[in-house]
C-alpha cells in the first residue's frame, strides 16, 4: 500500500511539473546528433511504432515502470505607408503572427468569449457580425483582403481512450485535442462565407503569415490507450480538409513520416501551410517524429526549437527531489525549414547547449541563426547557471559562440537587432548586455549596464534606444538571503525604462518610471502583442492590471491591493521619457477593486489596443471600447455578448 501511495503522490508530483513548465515538453539525448542532421522516412509501419514503445513514453501521456527500481536521472504601427491604423506587434518586419484582435482600417476582427465578432470603425462604429461555431473554440486569426483565417481547438465530442494498466507498468493518458483551422470569405463583413476547414490531431503551437501563405505548427500526443500498439495508421496524427468531404484519416503513410538520429520518438509535429486567396490549394504539410515549444520564422526559412533536459522533464523539479539527477546537460534542438510560396522543405537540424527563454531567444540575419540560451537555473544551489549565445550557420553547424556570461544569473529577455544582441539577465540585479555580432565566429560582449529589476520585453525604439518592460526589484535582506541561503530579490511594481546604446560601451538608463507595487502586472510580460507603440506618434500603450500597497509598507514581499485594470496611455520620447498621456479602463463599478482578493478576475480586464486614426479601440472580453486618441474622453463601447464560461482569474505577481 506504501509503495502505491509512493507512486501515486509521484505521478501527482509529475504532473505539477507539466502546469509548472508552461505544458512545454522535453526529451532526454542520449546521443548527438548525426553529423549530417539529415531527415529520414521510417522503413516500415513496425518501425515506427517501434520507436514510440522503445521511448517510454507515451503519446497521450506518461508511461511509468513499476516503482521498485525507478531512477531519475521552458502592437506595432502599420508597415503600410498609406495605411492610418495599428498592426500587430510582431517579432520580423513582414512576418505578420496571429492574434486575438486584427484590424484592416475600416472593421476590427476579434476573439472574445469564444466568439468571432467583426465590428465596424468609428464613425459608425457598431457590431455586424458576432456568433459562436459548434465544438469550436476560436483562439486567434489573421485577416488578409476580404478573407479571415480561424485557428482554434474542435472539441471532442467524448474522451478518446481509457486510462490502462497492467501487473507491471501505468500508462496515464492526456486526451489529445484537434487543431482546426477555418478560412471564410467576409467580403460582406456582416455574413461570413466558410469555405474551408482543415483538421489536425494535435495541439496548435502558433503561425506565421507572409503575404497571403500561412504556415502553422501542431504538436501532436499519439492516440493509444495502452503501451502497446498495433496499428500505425491509428498513431500516426489524423487530418481531414472539408475541400474534398473527408472524414479524419491518417495525415500520412507511416512510410512518409521523418525522423533525425537519434530518435526521440515522444510525440509528432507537423508543419503546415494553407492559402488565404486560393481555396483550392491542396494543404502542404510536413510531419515529423518530435515537438517544439518556440517558434521563429523568417521570409524564407522557419525554426523549430526545442529543450531537452537529462533524465526527462522531471529536471526541473529536483530540487523538491530527493537523490542525485545527473550533472545538468540541457540542450536545445533546432529543426529548420525552408519557406516558399506555400511550400515546406527541411533543410538541416543543429542543437546548442542550454534551454531558451521564448521566440526571441532565436534571430536570423545575414545567412546566419543566433540563438541565446541558459544552462541551469539561477536559483539552484548545486550548480552556478550560465548563459550563452551561438551563432550557426545555413547547415545549423555551430561557427561563432560566447560562453559564460553572467554567471548564476538567467536570461530575463532578448532582443537581436542586426548586427547586435541585447540580453538581460538577473538574479538580484538587471545587466543589460550589448553583443556584437557583426563577425559571426566572434561574438563579444561591447559594454553592460547593472541596474535594479529587470525588463522582461525588449523593444526597439530607433537603432540607438530600446524600451524595456518589466519588473522593478529590491534586493533581500542579508538576514533572509543567509536564512534561506539564497541570493535573490523580491520582485516590485512594473517597470518601464528606456535605454541608450549609442554609446555600446557605455549603455545608459535614460528613462524610467515604476507604475504600482508588488502585484502589479501586465500582459506584455509575457506576450509582445499586447505591446502597442508608434515612434511617428510618440504613442505607448501597455494594458496593466495596478496594485498598491495602502497605508505604511511592512516588508519587502509585500503585496498591494488591486487599485486599477486598464491601459496606460504614455507619449513617448528620447527627450522627455514617459509621459503619462491618462488611463483607459473597462471596469465601470467602483466596488469591484474593493472585493478583489490575492486573484483578481473581471471581464473588463484589458488585453489589446489597436489605433485607427485618431481613435484608440482596447479590447477585453466585455467589449471594444473607442477613445479619443487625444483627450483619451470614451467615444463609444460595443459590449459583447457574455460568456457562460468565464476565463480563469488573473493571479497577482
């Protein structure tokens, strides 16, 4: 009985660590990579079904031996010169990302409470158009002329398989999810036309948009209820495109499907492409044995990325852990593939030691990949993290690195600017690193700042300025840091700053400006497109979600009362800084901060913010609101229908 309360209080432990890294998969390398990285079919059904019940892990779970001998061993302005409104703020010029909200100048297309709304502009501003689609959630769109594409999860009508077990092992399945993706003719903004629907097993990462092609990223759980498998054509991910009336069918022969020595056969990825102007265009798609977590495209070539971490997904964890993990080898894998016109073609794979933080981790520029990454965790005890940057060449053979940089610190945010890098690491303080990159084989270090908190999002400003968004810190006691023989800081209000690097020797702090106390936060943390500015305007909008501290503050982890939820409207610029321009909310009730606790939820929370003219639209799951972009006075709010399920609570940080 012991021994079963053991494992279950394991597998529960387990699973924490999968909500803990974000739902983010890994694998274990046991090998390197072959020297040439090149993709090859399986020879037979039986072969890859072999690599899957070889890897131990299942498809749509976890697969545990039996406890006995267990070892255990991460808005912009419109490109369009002619153009008066936003865009979404993406990573590549021209490489446009899916969003929640997308607007063409005369109609705002939106997600909200698993609706499709199309609204039209000021001044006739008004809803045309709002319904829900059947076993259907909408995540996020592009729009393109008078067509919009929907990408969002079909949902099963009844779980897919049965949790099995035997005398010996446990298979604990996750029930795999379908991806789809919808494209409709709005040439009347009021009557959406579907033409199209395509379906992949799987799990949808994120997509890229250049010109008219959309390519998309599904990861895919292999569908098997117990570890035994029989029938590939049942493993493999399913796929149906509504062009040809098709029912769920393997999305490729088995004999079709790639790998890369080693195998590391856990799950599927398939790279996809659909175009937005011809219907009719048969879906281009690759599929291939492994996952990703980050994506990063360019016009011409699209990046997987990938970590892996010795003994599995459970590194993470050990140092809730009891027993030794062997020595900390992380590595990131890179699949790249080449991009055109709709057509997917692999080209090589490489790998570089480390884990990253998110897309903008990786860069390409001049025939080259940049990738930043750290190795171990600047909070563990045993081993000193340390924090890399690579830069590969076409073929993702490693040609140029700097090793070791900042020392039990982790990378916080990355920004490659042609040929310079910025990083910034923390752990009580943030430098900010400037990195030559001008010859790919030398990468160096130009010049660093040390400065209090640490900016989780970079943004160029011009060539010489970089605006960051993040936290402000204060470093803990000394009695704490030797009790908890740590050393740390508690993290403050949000931080906004602007940085001068036109000296590189020398980059400066030039503005700043703390908004609340600790608990405040905002969306662009963790997500670039909730960032709108344009430097023509010298317009700065960041949503916000404000916590003070009332009354004398005690402690340095002191957490504030939620005191406001809005977007705060800055004018921006090189000489006079932030320039609080006013506040922009949703949330009509004066009592709703009064009853807000640690977790703090309302519709009105604000998400995004787009311009169109001299109109400011902001956007959350209550309504699209329009304000004057001069005198922030309301104009107009188109409130949305309510949603039966709420959206879980926004978790004060």
């Amino acid at each position: 009985m012991k021994s079963k309360h053991t494992l279950f209080m394991l597998t529960m432990v387990l699973f924490a660590g999968v909500i803990f890294l974000g739902g983010c998969t890994d694998h274990t390398i046991e090998t390197p990579l072959d020297d040439d990285g090149q993709l090859v079919r399986f020879e037979s059904d039986q072969a890859l079904i072999d690599a899957f019940e070889n890897s131990h892990v299942g498809s749509s779970g976890i697969f545990l031996e039996s406890s006995s001998n267990r070892q255990f061993a991460t808005l912009s302005a419109s490109t369009d010169d002619t153009a008066d409104f936003s865009t979404t703020n993406v990573q590549v010029a021209g490489i446009d990302e899916a969003d929640i909200i997308k607007t063409d100048g005369k109609f705002i297309y939106m997600v909200s409470n698993g609706n499709l709304v199309i609204a039209k502009a000021h001044p006739n501003s008004e809803i045309v158009t709002s319904f829900d689609i059947k076993n259907f959630h909408p995540q996020e769109l592009f729009i393109h002329n008078d067509r919009l594409l929907l990408f969002g999860r079909q949902t099963p009508n009844s779980p897919r398989h049965e949790i099995a077990f035997d005398d010996d092992n446990m298979f604990y399945p996750y029930y795999s999810s379908t991806t789809a993706v919808k494209l409709y003719d709005i040439i009347d903004r009021s009557d959406p036309k579907l033409l199209r629907t395509v379906e992949i097993q799987g799990d949808y990462l994120t997509s890229r948009k250049i010109d008219s092609d959309v390519y998309f990223v599904v990861n895919t759980y292999p569908s098997y209820s117990t570890h035994s498998l029989t029938e590939c054509d049942e493993f493999v991910p399913q796929f149906s495109d509504s062009l040809y009336n098709e029912a769920l069918r393997p999305i490729a022969p088995c004999t079709d499907i790639g790998f890369i020595e080693p195998i590391q056969a856990e799950q599927f990825i398939t790279i996809a492409s659909i175009s937005m102007t011809d219907e009719e265009r048969p879906i281009v798609k690759e599929t291939i044995v492994g996952s990703g977590s980050n994506v990063y495209a360019s016009d011409k070539a699209l990046y997987i990325a990938q970590t892996s971490w010795p003994g599995g997904w459970i590194q993470p964890l050990r140092p809730f852990i009891e027993g030794d993990i062997e020595p900390n080898s992380e590595r990131t894998m890179i699949t790249k593939f080449g991009l055109d016109n709709g057509k997917i073609s692999f080209v090589s794979r490489g790998s570089v030691p480390g884990h990253i933080l998110n897309q903008f981790s990786m860069d390409e520029f001049d025939n080259h990949f940049r990738i930043a990454t750290t190795i171990g965790e600047s909070w563990s005890t045993k081993e000193k993290s340390k924090n890399n940057v690579y830069v590969l060449d076409k073929d993702l053979d490693i040609v140029g690195s700097l090793e070791d940089l900042a020392p039990g610190e982790s990378i916080f945010s990355v920004r490659f600017m042609g040929k310079r890098g910025y990083i910034v690491t923390f752990k009580k303080v943030d430098p900010l690193f400037v990195i030559d990159l001008a010859e790919p084989s030398n990468p160096h270090v130009l010049g660093k700042l040390k400065i209090p908190g640490f900016s989780d999002y970079l943004h160029p400003y011009d060539e010489n300025h970089i605006i960051g968004i993040g936290k402000d810190t204060v470093e803990a006691s000394e009695s704490l840091v030797a009790e908890r023989n740590l050393d740390f800081a508690w993290y403050q209000g949000v931080k906004i700053a602007l940085f001068d690097v036109s000296d590189v020797n020398n980059p400066i702090e030039l503005h700043k400006e703390i908004i609340g106390d600790r608990g405040t936060s905002s969306p662009v943390l963790s997500d670039h497109r909730a960032f709108l500015f344009d430097r023509e305007r010298n317009l700065m909008v960041l949503p916000v979600t404000v916590a003070e501290i009332q009354g004398e503050k005690t402690r340095d982890n002191q957490y504030g009362d939620v005191v406001f939820q809005g977007a705060y409207v800055y004018d921006l610029t090189v000489k006079n800084g932030f320039q609080l321009r006013g506040k922009v909310t949703h949330i009509d009730e004066s009592d709703v901060y009064d009853k807000a606790g640690f977790y703090f939820y309302n519709d009105g929370a604000i998400m995004r913010s787009l311009y169109i003219g001299d109109v400011l639209y902001t956007l959350s799951n209550a309504r699209l609101q329009l304000n004057d972009l001069a005198s922030l006075d309301r104009i107009k709010s188109l409130v949305f229908e309510k949603d039966e399920y709420p959206e879980p609570p926004i978790m004060v940080y």
